[in-house]
C-alpha cells in the first residue's frame, strides 16, 4: 500500500489506465460468482433475474450479451483492491452491489412505467409486475445473504453499511416520485437543496456503499473507507446530473427512452433547476407549457427553453466538478496507488455517456 498520500506521477507520464480494460477484468472476475448466486433462486424470479441481467431471453433461452457496463462492481473490486485486498474481499462486495443495483432497476422501472431496460422489454413488461417485484425481492434478500455469507474482519460493518445504503436509496426514491408532483413555482417548488439531497440518496449512496464495502468488509482503517465512501457518493452525483441531461436530450438509441422524457414526467432534474436558478423567468415558463397534458411541441419548446437558460451546461459542469473533487479526496489518502487511477479513470466514463 502506498505511503506517499497524494503524490502520483503525473497521468500524462505514465500510461494511462484504459476503463474498458478494467471493466472487463471486473467483469470476468465477478460474474462467474454472480452467476452462481443467481442460479440458487427459485427458477421463477432466477429466470426474471437471469432476463434482467441479460444472460437469456423472456422464454428462457440464453443469449451471449450482458446487462449494463458493470460500473458499479467494478467500483466495488477497485474500492477493495485499493486498500489492498484481494478476490475473497471483491468478489463478494461486487456481486453484493450488482445484486442490489439490478433490483433498484427492476423497481424503478415498475414505478416509471418504463418499459424498455437497456434494449430490451423491461422485467415487469416480459413477465408481469407481480413476478418482477417478487424477482427484485429475491435479489435483494440474495444480495444481503452474499454479504453476509463472506464473513471477513469487518463483515458486519459491511452488512450495515449495506442496509444503511438500501434506506438511503428508498429515501431518495420516495423523494424522486414526490417532486414530480410538486409545482414548478411557488412556494412548494423543488429548490437545488432538495435535489441534491435526493441524489445523494438515490445514486449517491449506492455509488459511496460500491467503493467502500470491500474495505470495510477486511477491515480497512476509518481514513480509506470514508474517502473511497466519499469520493463514491460524488460520482453518483455526477452521474445522476449527466442522467439528468440524457433524460432530456438523449439519443433513443442510446437511452432507450424516448427524447425529453423526463420533462414530458414533470421530473425535477438538475438542468431544469440549474436553468431556473439561472434565470427567474424560467418557471413560469415552464409551467405554462408543462402544466397541463403537454403536447409534443411543448415539450420540445420547454427543452429549448432549458438550454438556452444554460442548464444543460449547469449539470454537466456539476458533474465535471464533483469527478475532479473524487480524485482530489482519493489522492490525498494512502491508497493502492494504480487503482486509484484506475477509479479515476473509470470515473471519467461518468462524463463522456453519450447523448
């Protein structure tokens, strides 16, 4: 373990980590466990969760792709890597975090009403929001026993961390679906505060849980885990800023939503509350053209109106601010040196999703 807090060569002199490489290492490290785990289900809610994951179709037959860009374990085998601890530690840590992950989607996905996950029929539209809610139950309850099952000097500072981090994302989901019913003017509108709170419950603390559960898990001195849990819960807020501007101007094809969804929901979004900050007029406006059944033009017009009021430029400047403080809190610690590289440059894919 590095001893040098915060003195690092220079990126620019030495070679520079590639995300995608340490992605799929991750990957190739954790899914065969992950596998593993889902296979011991009930075969109902494990065929729903095998969907989810990408591993088969809805009638059952394998595929060869896979859900998601594992981001999430591989924060949790890097948080663990970088404070010196091995497979035993990461392995577990990160099917823990992807088990909680994909039933936060599964979830999310029944109360949005979203019926398309990452290219394909949600789980709630293949086999019925009853059996999705059942399989996203199952892998919460999967994903706890992971954890707890691994035993380790800080096991149970781990499990608590990990049930301290799912209250948190309830918390900030309960408040994510209340602000889409809250006006946008007004004494009862949604100010910055309230946002950043939610997100940092949200996205944050599954990204802060993700970086410090393998430390935790062996042990690891106060000093690291609060770091790697702190440098976390900044990268989930700058993910949810640049979530936040997909979900008004990003690309179908990428999201696999349709163009200014979130607007067309009346969600309260950092580009929408950063162009609000950033000129007064833009509420009223807003209200007018979102306040009742909007119709496309509308909804197009009221984009407009928050990009030219800057808030597209506000979130992604958010979010390019909170990766840069990440780093800074990482360097100033004695971690593992190449894998704090390794999270900053993994952190950086935050940046560039595309739109």
């Amino acid at each position: 373990m590095s001893t040098q807090a915060g003195l690092h060569t220079p990126m620019s002199l030495k070679a520079r980590p590639s995300a995608p490489a340490t992605l799929a290492r991750c990957r190739e490290l954790v899914e065969p466990a992950l596998r593993k785990a889902v296979l011991g289900l009930h075969p109902g809610p494990g065929r729903i969760a095998s969907h989810a994951f990408g591993w088969c179709d809805a009638d059952g037959t394998p595929t060869s792709g896979g859900g998601g860009k594992w981001v999430r374990p591989a924060l949790a085998v890097l948080g663990a890597e970088a404070v010196g601890a091995g497979e035993d530690v990461a392995v577990p840590a990160a099917v823990a975090i992807e088990l909680i992950h994909t039933f936060s989607l599964m979830h999310d996905d029944i109360m949005d009403g979203d019926e398309r996950r990452r290219h394909r029929d949600s789980a709630w539209k293949a086999f019925g929001t009853g059996p999705a809610v059942l399989a996203g139950d199952a892998l919460f309850a999967l994903a706890v026993r992971t954890l707890a099952e691994a035993g380790g000097a800080g096991g149970g500072a781990a499990v608590r961390q990990l049930t301290v981090m799912l209250g948190e994302l309830v918390h900030g989901q309960a408040d994510d679906v209340l602000f889409e019913s809250r006006p946008w003017t007004g004494p009862g509108a949604v100010g910055l505060a309230e946002y950043r709170a939610m997100a940092a419950r949200k996205t944050g603390a599954l990204l802060a849980c993700a970086t410090a559960l393998g430390p935790l898990l062996t042990g690891a001195p106060p000093l690291l885990t609060d770091a790697l849990a702190r440098a976390g819960r900044q990268w989930g807020l700058a993910f949810q800023a640049v979530d936040d501007v997909l979900g008004i101007w990003g690309d179908p094809a990428v999201t696999g939503k349709p163009v200014h969804s979130d607007l067309r929901r009346g969600k309260k979004t950092l580009p929408v509350l950063g162009a609000m900050a950033l000129d007064p007029s833009v509420g009223p406006r807003l209200e007018a053209l979102l306040g009742v059944p909007a119709d496309e033009a509308a909804v197009r017009r009221a984009a407009d109106l928050v990009e030219e009021a800057g808030g597209r430029a506000y979130a992604l400047r958010d979010a390019r601010t909170r990766v840069a403080a990440a780093r800074d809190q990482l360097r100033a610690v004695p971690l593992v040196e190449h894998r704090v590289d390794e999270l900053v440059a993994l952190s950086e894919l935050f940046l560039d999703r595309e739109l």
